[in-house]
C-alpha cells in the first residue's frame, strides 16, 4: 500500500509540473508575439 501511493503522489507531481511548464510556455509565447 505504501510504495503505491508513494507513486500515485509521484504521478500528481509530474502533472502539476507539466501542467505548470505548458503554462510558462504559453506565457513565453503571448510575450514572444506582444
């Protein structure tokens, strides 16, 4: 039970992550064009 929700929490962070970086290069691009 313990190491599956060790990567259960591992999966959560490496969305947040992805989620978070989609969202800086999104950022980048709407500065890139302005």
């Amino acid at each position: 039970y313990e190491r599956f929700d060790n990567n259960a929490v591992m999966l959560n962070d490496k969305k947040l992550s992805i989620s978070a970086h989609k969202k800086r290069i999104a950022e980048y691009k709407s500065l890139l064009k302005s």
